[in-house]
C-alpha cells in the first residue's frame, strides 16, 4: 500500500516515532556524572542550610528574637523541601517521563 507524500507528512506530524534512547550520543556517561555531582552538590548545601537555619532559630528563641526565630523556622523548611526535592528528582522525572510516553 503506498502513501501519497501528504499522508506521509500528516502521519510523521502525528507520529514521528521518535523515543529516549541511551547510548545514541557521545558524552552522555560524562553528562550523566556532572548531573550526579551537581545533584550531590546541591544535597551538601543543604545540609549546611539546614544546619544554620536550626541554630538561627535555637538562637531566636533563646534571646526572644521573634523574627529570628520565624525566619530559622521558615529556613527549615524551606531546606527541608530542597532535600525532597533533590532526593526525589530522579523518581519525579521518571514518573512524569513514564506518564507521557502513555499520550496517545
């Protein structure tokens, strides 16, 4: 059965059968390890912020700084959803990845 040339270009513009694949350029073993590291970085940095949110608001609370304490609470969570976040980058991207390639 053959197509005329504008049924080709109506089906490729529908389907272009095009999918993630691992391994189609070079370079992505190196991109894969400066994602990990940054990811690894990012994780390190909010150890420290969470540390140093912990003692604003000890320090807050302790000489009756009451924006201090708040802005040690709101520090502490807020570094508190940037490590869920990092942690859970590799699962959300997957889930969300894995969800579109269902589209039809």
């Amino acid at each position: 059965m053959s197509m005329s040339l504008a049924d080709r270009v109506l089906y490729l513009a529908y389907d272009p059968g095009i999918s993630p694949k691992g391994g189609g350029l070079p370079g992505l073993s190196v991109l894969k390890n400066v994602v990990s590291s940054i990811n690894m970085f990012g994780i390190v940095a909010v150890v420290g912020a969470l540390a140093v949110s912990l003692a604003v608001w000890a320090w807050g609370h302790h000489t009756g700084g009451h924006q201090a304490e708040a802005n040690g609470k709101k520090g502490a969570v807020v570094a508190a959803g940037a490590a869920l976040g990092l942690g859970a980058a590799n699962g959300i991207v997957a889930f969300f990845s894995a969800l579109g390639s269902q589209v039809q």
